[in-house]
C-alpha cells in the first residue's frame, strides 16, 4: 500500500447490538495513528450512507432482515476483504435465539400481546423490513474473507486485527485474543 | 385408539413374551410384534416390557426410535412404504407415490385423520429387479403400475387385510440369468455336512483355507482365518450369525439365496458350527424379507426332521446346533456386523469399537463368526466338493464364482452368477445393457464407473462388491445417482460418532443446493473436503463410504453437474426468498421490497 | 522389557492394556478430545482424538497401544480435520457462546480455540431443541449436547442410576432422561452426581452457580487446554 493513498475502510452494525462498534471506539488514544492510515467510508460514525468502493468492509451482526441481506450485499460487492466482526455476524448470535420460535409467535407476542399496544395490528407497511424466518451469520449469505470473533472482540484484539491487516499481514490472533463471549 | 383398549395389554401381549421369552436380547422382536398388533408402540406397553425384561423404560425407548419400522405414533391400519432406491426412482416411483397419494387424499409422511393409511418412502427394499416396490405393512408389493395402485387403493378403502390381498401383488421372482458353481448344480440337503464329517474338521478348514475362500459381504476377509481365530477363542459358548440384512440399495442376491437356496446357506452354517464349536446360529433377517421368514422355518424345521439341525446332527454325538431367525427392523447400519450384533442382542444398531472383534468378542460378548449368506453358501460347495473344484474358478486373489443383483437400464435385470474376474463390458451383453454411460458397482457405498473404466474386472484386485450393479444408459442424470445416495446415507448414518452424523447431513444439503441451481465451484470444493472428513476420521464403513458417489461423481462425471452450477464464486447457503415466506405470510405483504430477485 | 511406540517422535512407553490415549495422557502428552474421559471406559464417538498410527487413522481412545506403532498427533493436517469435527460439532447444536454459563470453562470451546477456529464455517442447523429446567438444583440444556455420553456413562457407571440414555438415529440423535415424563425433575438425580459434573460443555449446569467465577479467572482464559490437560485431568 502507497503511503500516500489511505486505506478506505466502511463497517456496519446489522442484526447486532453496536457492542462490537463501542469496543471498536475503546481502541481510544491508538486510534489516532490509526486515522493516519483509515479514512472511514459507510460507517455509523460518518453518516455516509451507501458504501463506497472500499479496501475493507467490516460487519458486526447477523442478518435477520430484508434490509440486512441488502447491506451485506452491498458491503459484499464494494469491498476488496470483507470482515466477519463478532458473535453475531459469526454464528448469529445473541439474536439467532429466536431461531427455534416461530416467527408468528415473535409477531404476535410483539404486535398483538405486548402491553400498552391496543388495537394493535401486525405493521404491512412495505418501508419496514421484512424479517427471515431465521437470523443467520453473515457467510452464508455472502463470501467472507476473514473472521473476527469476540463479543465482542476487545479494543485490543480489533487493534491487532486492523493494524495486521493493513500492513498486509495475515492477521495473527494470540490465545487470549480469540474468544467467543 | 382409546387409552381403555391398552388396559388389557398384558393379555395381548401375552402370545409375544410366549413366542420370545423373556430376555432382554429378545427386545427388538418383541417390540416388531407390538408393532404389528397396535400399528405403534403404545406408552403402556412400554411400561410392560420395561418391566418384564427388567430393564429401563428409557432403554426400550430408545430402541423404538432407532428403528425405521418402530414408532412411538401410529403409522395407520395400512403403511405403504415406497422403495427409495434410485432404480425404483427410475422406474417411476415418485410419480406413482405422488399418484397414490392424491388419490388417497394424502401427504407423504402423514397419517389420515382416520388412522387408515400412512405413506412414505423407505431405503431400498431389494426387488430392484422388480420395481418399482414398496412395502405395505412390511410385506413386499412388486412391479408397481397406476392399475396396481388402483386396485392397492380399493383394497385399503374396503380395509381388506393384507393377508387377502391378490397374491400377484406379492410375486416376488427370483429372475436367475446365468448360473456358475452356486445357482447351478443342485446339493442335496446334508451332503456338504456328511461331507464334513467324512473329511474331519481340521481337514474341512484346511479345505476352505485352500479354496482361498473371502467373505462376500464386499470387504473380502479370508474365511478361513476368521474361522480359526474364532476356533481358538476362549469363551463360554461360540456363535454362528449369518448376515442377511442385505441393505445395500441394487442387492438382492441374497434375497433369492434365501428363497431357493436356503439349505445350501444354512448347511454352511451348519458346518462353520461344526468347525468353531457354536451349538447356537442366528440369521439376522432384514426386516424388509420378513416374508420370506416363513418359507425359511419350514427349511428350518424340515432340516431338524432330517436330523441336520438339533441334536447329534447325523448321528454324531455332541454334534447340536440350531439356528434362529431373527428379524431386523429397518436400519441399514445394522449390515456393519458389530451393529448387527447389538441388534441381535436387542439393542439399537450401533456399531462397536473394534478391536475387539466379534471372533473374539461378538454376540454376548463370546467368540463369534459373522458371515454373509453368499459366504455360508460358498462354504457349502466347497466342503461338498473340495479346493480345487472351487478355485478352478476366478482369479489369483479372487478364487471362485460372485452372485450380482444387476439392475436400472437393462433389458433382462436379474441375478447372475460369475466367475470372479469378469469384465463390465462382458455383463452388459448379458443382460442386455446398451448405450451404458455409468454402472454403481456394489452401491452406494461402492464405486460409481464411468464408461472409459468398463474393462474394469469384478473381483478383489479390482473392483469388489457385495453383489450390487446398477446400469445408468447416457439419457440417466447422474448428479440424481449422487443425490440419491447423499440422501440414503443421511437417512441411515446411525448418529453415534461426528463426522458421519454431521458430514452426511451436510452432504446431502450441498448436493440438494447444486440440483436446485444455486451451486458454485466453492460448493464442490466444500463436498470435496466433507467426503475427505466423512472416510478418514468416520467410525465404521458406512462413513468410510458415505461420500464415494458424490466425490466418483465430482472426478469422473463433470458434464452431471457442471451446467447447473453459478458461474459466481458464491451462493448464499439457503434460498433467501424462500426465508422471507412466512414474514410475508404473517403480514400479508407481497411488494416489491418483500422479495429478493 | 517395557513396551513403547513413538508420538510424534517422542518416544512414550506403556502397560499392557493401555490405549494410545492412556499412555499419552500418562505422558503429559495432550491428544484433542471431547468424549474422552480418563476415569471412564472410553466410549469413542467425537473422533477428535484420532491419531495417525502407521499411516491409518485410529481413534486414539479406544485403540490399544502397541509396541512399535510410529503415531503422529500434532500436524497440521489432523488438526485441521479435528476443527473441521469441532466446526460440525458448532452447527449440529445452538451453541450461543455469549449467552452460556459454561463459556470459559467449556472444553468445547476451548478445544475450538486450541485448534483456532475462527468461525463454525458450515450452515447452521439451529436444531430446535429444550431446556429442561424441571430438577431443583440443575438444567439440562440439550442446546448444547454435543452426544458425548459423558453423562450417560458416570450415571451408568458411577452413580449406578442410569439417568441418561441416548435415544434416536443419525442427526436426530439425542440425550434422553430415564423418566416417565422425560423430565430431570422426576429422577433422583442430585448435585452431587458425578454425571452432574461431566458435561465438557454448558448442557448440565447446576443452578444458581452461574458466572460465579469472573471473567480472566476462568479455566481456559488464560491457559490453552492442551496445557490445563498436562497439569492434572480436571473436570
């Protein structure tokens, strides 16, 4: 990689919590020098809504709706490596438990049981996005290229990460940097 | 049915513990039993046997859920069963099942609202030569046309019991081509036995160790050295098993054994009793011949009249040994002879760790012979005749004749008899194969053969079988050939060790994903590595196995898939569309943005 | 004169009787497995521990050691089939790693990091399966069997209570209870079972002890498995 041109990096939070983006910002004070090298494409931190064409895409989350499948998509085809960040986008996570309940179950325990909604109805409005009838990790949907497992990882294991990857090393994890929880 | 009806349980179930006794090996034929009498295994009568067997209501559960042919719901007053095989497929067998099922108002796998009729496929049943077939309460239907399905459905409707069927829909041919040294010259009962004892047992297994005799069941152990291991084993009793759960899909050659040969079978167990000191033989019956059970213990019963089973067998004192039929229940596992143990033994079948092996520690943990029918009938011959009779025939490691089940695209598909050594390209003369594009050789678990390999020979030093060969000509679809055994070894995996459990499960999903069209060159890499994972970390052959068509499939026959695959590097794992059915279901929606493209 | 084969080039002796796993266990050598376990009879089915002897793969656990055999154990190439049966073993069941008391102290999942899996790479299964909460002091979640016997074998074997048993066929394999309900809490399993506390992963968990031991404290945060195995065999 030329030291002139920076690398472009994009990152979204799908069927996720946002806790794999927090720890990403824990990496603080060592995210300067990182800034030296990263300019941020689509990533919730910019406000930049359609991915760019990007060096790196990194998605934390599983896909659980239309919308997901999109952005994944979209991430998939403008992004040189695209990375697997977290529990969620790795296995599905926290919110692949609602794997083994029935999605009409889920609709109306939400819709039509929950307190305080009365009259309530199941939304049809074509703006909302469609749930799968399972959330799913994100390589059996698209290619993935590397994994970054953790939940989420630490500022540290996603330092080490990035900093590999852009130096063009094949990101090397130690023992007590991989973990699943 | 009406819990009050399973009040007077101990009185229906009274004729079986009669018929079987009470040991705890004696389960699974108890539980078949059951199974006829309710068309399930009721709760209560779990309870029952539980406590006459002594032993846990856990464990006799866990037998019925092994089992294909047990269940803890009812399977109807009539279960039709079609024969899954890929020859029966050929023969038209989804077409007619989904026939039958319209005309009977039905879904495959569930049962009517009355509780008259279930239907369903089953792992093949062994009339590949007569197919398409099915099993209706276990017995086998053959040759299966719209007419026959026709007359199938009146008789369910007027709730005819099977037993007053018409019996042309039960013929079950033999279909015998070519005859060598087994199917031709008729023994006659008792002569190989006296021959026995003419020559003296040592004398008997040096014959057999000359006649380089190697079972037939496909793996190809020298007889005689099993013989002698299981000879010279301690214990307190030995045993002899024959193996006639022929479940390998395209084999019926011991069907036909059973049905016009059985004294030659069970004079050879007779005499491997003789040489490795068993008094008590067992032949394990795949559930799916249950209807040649009959004709057999008549055999049985005449060869006792004879003075060949029983006591002091031809006069010789000391000489007693009798046989047993014992009736397997659907599980293709249980052709793995430690699996069949544990079943013989009343268990569910899954197989041992080996070592030991059975002629050390087999049924009930003494020394025992298992062998398959083709093996015993051999052995008959040639205590009859001698070694040298017997290795006039077949190759330097492959001595003798081999029986072939020989089905799918052929004009006359039958049994016939070889010497060992025989060239594809010779049988399909035979039996009337033309235009031949691919040939599976001895199954699933074997070798699937393209036309550059049809000098190919069938013996040990080259292309060994069990006795299977089905015939594809250039019109057939081999990935269907691979998909087809991807399924049958996900149905039948028995479950214990991981890589096949999971292996055949994930297997069978890629397989389905390239014939729906959604496939890439990294889904054949991925059944590539599975196949590799499945035969060299699996815990029996059935794993071992698992991926041989799949994987003969992906190095010989690139035109069966090639056309179907995405020219993407990659496919998601599911048909996302599909994912989004229920959500659009649940809300009504069908817009544009309620579907991928 | 004593009997010995070569692990890896080490050479490593052994009694008559032993297993591979015996005499490597005894050794100090670790050999990846999950349904191995040395205090019971070995039961073979998770092939994690298959070896190379020879040049034929043997499940280590249940293969008798023999003079003379050449094994190899640590290469890349079973370790890469071994996490290949770990990747299987990941989607066969739901295992929520975040989500399970056991994590941290799950064999499962620390053999997974041994073999440095970094994600369950096959489709998902996502079984539907149950939680039995029934028993006052303990949960059987069978999200998280992984069909090692384990359990089925202590209570068998240890407990002479035969609680567990493993019902059906092929993929629908799966651990059962030895009541007339199928619930935990009609047998007379106890805390103090040995099968209560066998469980390589987070299926049997005794109550209200649930994440007692901080994270960093736990067994395998800080030591690789291969290396707690060599200092004593825990549970």
């Amino acid at each position: 990689m030329s030291e002139d041109r920076k690398i472009k990096l994009a990152t979204c939070s799908l069927a996720g919590c946002f806790g794999c983006h927090m720890s990403l910002l824990d990496i603080d004070e060592k995210l300067f020098p990182l800034l030296k090298k990263v300019e941020f494409d689509r990533t919730p931190f910019t406000d930049i809504k359609k991915c760019g064409s990007c060096d790196i895409g990194i998605v934390e989350g599983g896909v659980s709706n239309v919308e997901n499948v999109h952005v994944l998509k979209e991430f998939r085809k403008h992004c040189k490596v695209l990375v697997a960040m977290g529990a969620c986008a790795i296995t599905g996570g926290v919110p692949s438990l609602r794997n083994n309940i029935d999605l009409w179950d889920c609709f109306q325990e939400i819709y039509l049981y929950e307190g305080g909604l009365e009259g309530s109805q199941i939304p049809n409005d074509p703006e909302l996005p469609l749930p799968l009838d399972k959330v799913y990790p994100v390589y059996e949907v698209v290619k993935i290229d590397y994994f970054l497992p953790g939940c989420p990882p630490s500022a540290d294991t996603i330092w080490k990460f990035l900093t590999d990857l852009i130096a063009g090393r094949e990101p090397k994890l130690s023992y007590e940097m991989l973990h699943y929880d | 049915m009406d819990s009050c009806e399973f009040s007077q349980i101990e009185q229906q179930l009274s004729p079986v513990f009669e018929q079987h006794g009470y040991e705890a090996q004696k389960l699974l034929q108890i539980l078949l039993d059951v199974q006829e009498i309710y068309s399930f295994i009721p709760d209560e009568a779990i309870t029952y046997i539980a406590n006459l067997l002594s032993v846990s209501r856990v464990s006799v559960k866990a037998v019925v859920d092994f089992y294909s042919f047990l269940s803890f719901k009812s399977v109807g007053e009539y279960r039709v069963l079609f024969s899954d095989n890929i020859t029966d497929q050929m023969l038209g067998k989804n077409e007619l099942m989904q026939y039958f099922c319209k005309k009977m108002w039905l879904e495959p796998g569930k049962v009517s609202e009355d509780n008259l009729l279930s239907v369903d496929s089953t792992s093949c049943t062994g009339m590949c030569d007569q197919g398409p077939a099915a099993l209706v309460n276990g017995w086998p239907l053959t040759n299966l046309d719209q007419q026959r399905l026709d007359l199938i459905a009146k008789l369910i409707r007027d709730r005819n019991p099977v037993s007053t069927w018409p019996a042309m829909l039960f013929e079950v041919k033999d279909n015998i081509y070519r005859s060598e040294i087994l199917l031709g010259k008729p023994s006659v009962a008792g002569a190989a036995i006296k021959a026995t004892l003419e020559r003296g047992v040592a004398a008997t297994l040096s014959e057999i160790e000359a006649s380089k005799l190697r079972g037939r069941g496909g793996a190809g152990y020298s007889t005689a050295n099993k013989w002698s291991s299981c000879r010279t084993s301690p214990g307190t009793a030995h045993y002899i098993v024959c193996n006639a759960d022929e479940g390998e899909p395209g084999t019926f050659k011991d069907r036909v054994l059973l049905n016009s040969y059985a004294d030659l079978v069970l004079e050879g167990m007779t005499i491997a009793a003789k040489i490795i000191g068993a008094t008590q033989g067992f032949l394990y019956l795949r559930g799916e011949y249950r209807y040649l059970r009959r004709k057999l213990e008549e055999v049985l019963a005449q060869r006792r009249t004879a003075g060949l089973l029983g006591r002091s067998i031809l006069g010789e004192l000391g000489f007693d040994f009798d046989i047993e039929i014992h009736l397997g229940a659907g599980a293709y596992i249980c052709g793995e002879e430690s699996a069949l143990i544990e079943s013989l033994e009343g268990k569910s079948g899954r197989p041992r760790n080996r070592p030991p092996f059975p002629v050390t520690h087999g049924y009930l943990d003494q020394p025992t012979v298992v062998d398959n029918v083709e093996t015993f009938a051999c052995v008959s011959k040639i205590a009859e005749y001698d070694s040298a009779w017997f290795t006039a025939l077949g190759t330097a490691q492959s001595s003798g004749s081999k029986i072939l089940s020989i089905s799918g695209d052929c004009a006359r598909p039958g049994i016939y008899e070889y010497p060992f050594g025989v060239a594809l390209y010779e049988i399909f003369d035979d039996c009337g194969a033309e235009d031949v594009h691919a040939v599976q050789v001895s199954g699933p678990s074997g070798t699937l053969v393209s036309c550059k390999e049809f000098r190919r020979r069938i013996c040990f030093e080259d292309l060994p079988t069990a006795g299977a060969l089905i015939i594809f000509n250039r019109e057939r679809d081999i990935l269907q050939v691979a998909l087809n055994s991807a399924h049958f070894f996900a149905y039948e995996s028995c479950g214990f060790c991981t890589p096949c459990r999971v292996g055949t499960q994930l297997q069978k999903k890629i397989i389905d994903k390239i014939s729906d069209g959604y496939g890439t060159a990294y889904d054949l890499e991925e059944l590539k590595y599975i196949g590799h994972i499945m035969r060299t970390m699996s815990h029996c052959g059935l794993g071992h196995t698992a991926a041989n068509q799949v994987i003969d499939m992906l190095d010989k026959f690139p035109d069966a898939y090639k056309n179907k695959l995405k020219k993407l590097v990659f496919e998601p794992a599911f048909d996302l569309d599909r994912a989004l059915e229920k959500a659009r279901k649940i809300t009504g929606r069908d817009d544009k943005l309620a579907h991928f493209p | 004169m004593s009997k010995n084969f070569t692990l890896d080039g080490k050479v490593i002796s052994f009694k008559d009787g032993q297993t591979i796993m015996d005499a490597a266990l005894t050794a100090g050598v670790y050999i990846p497995h999950l349904c191995h376990n040395p205090k019971f009879i070995p039961h073979g089915s998770c092939k994690l521990c298959i070896v190379n002897v020879n040049g034929r793969n043997m499940t280590s656990c249940t293969m008798p050691a023999g003079n003379g055999m050449v094994i190899e154990n640590n290469t890349s190439a079973l370790n890469d089939d071994r996490k290949a049966l770990v990747q299987m073993l990941f989607v066969e069941g739901n295992h929520t790693c975040p989500s399970c008391e056991a994590s941290g102290n799950c064999k499962l999942q620390a053999t997974a990091y041994y073999l440095e899996m970094l994600s369950p790479h096959y489709t998902h299964f996502y079984p539907p399966r149950t939680v039995d909460a029934s028993h006052p002091d303990i949960f059987l979640d069978l999200n998280r069997c992984i069909l090692c016997e384990l359990c089925v074998r202590a209570s068998r074997d240890v407990d002479g209570k035969n609680i567990f048993k493993i019902s059906g066929r092929g993929i629908g394999s799966h651990l059962v209870v030895n009541a007339e309900s199928g619930k935990l809490g009609d047998t007379n399993f106890a805390v103090t079972d040995k099968a209560a506390r066998v469980c390589p992963t987070g299926a049997i968990l005794i109550k209200r002890r649930g994440y007692k031991t901080p994270i960093g404290h736990r067994i395998y945060d800080h030591k690789k498995i291969n290396e707690i195995q060599a200092e004593s065999d825990h549970e």
